[in-house]
C-alpha cells in the first residue's frame, strides 16, 4: 500500500502561488504530494498546540473517528479534544464526515520549515 504524507511547511502567498502556477503550466514537474502551507512560523505554533499534534497523531492512519472515542486515545476530556479538532477542522487540516466523525487521511505527515538568522 502506498503512503499519503501530507507535508507541512511554511510559506508566502507568493511562493504558494508560484508553486500552484509551476504545477499547473507543466503537470509532469508537480510533486503530487499533499501540502498545507503556513504563512508562518508563528501561525503555524498558534495553530498546531501540542493538544492538536496529539488529536492529529490519533487520527493519522486511523480513518473516521468520533470525538469521544479520538478523546479516549489521546487521554484527555471530551470537550477540549472537541475545541482542538474544530480548530483543525476550521483551517482545513481535518476533514468532518458526513456523520460527524473527523476524518485525517493521510498515513503520515511530514513538518518542513527552517528558521534562520533574522534579516
């Protein structure tokens, strides 16, 4: 089975831009990997708090799972695993099925970001 790895890493607009232009001028150069891209590093912390990274991380591979039973396999409470996947889900990391399970289908994630010497 191949694996879906999503990379998150962090970017401008315009990079995000040149890339999606890049891509679709010439498909066969188009990495075809999965991205979300963070205008920043600060955003991304804002974002992804370590209470996130453990509702993602129960939900990498797992397929469509409920509120209380991903509440269950990361060890917290009901309530504050339900606010941390509505911020997932509000910014288009987790998908919402039909039922009202959320949904994370990738198999891994890869994070890709440097920081360097301010300017």
């Amino acid at each position: 089975m191949d694996t879906t790895i999503l990379t998150i890493n962090i970017g401008n607009f315009e990079d995000v831009r040149r890339a999606a232009l890049a891509a679709a001028e010439n498909p066969s150069r188009a990495t075809g990997s999965p991205q979300y891209t963070f205008p920043s590093a600060e955003a991304m912390a804002r974002t992804l708090t370590p209470g996130r990274w453990r509702v993602l991380n129960a939900l990498t591979g797992a397929g469509p799972l409920g509120v209380c039973e991903l509440a269950r396999r990361v060890g917290r409470d009901v309530k504050g695993v339900h606010s941390d996947a509505q911020a997932l889900v509000l910014c288009g990391l987790v998908d919402k099925t039909a039922d009202g399970k959320l949904h994370f289908p990738y198999e891994a994630v890869h994070v890709d970001f440097m920081l360097q010497k301010a300017a």
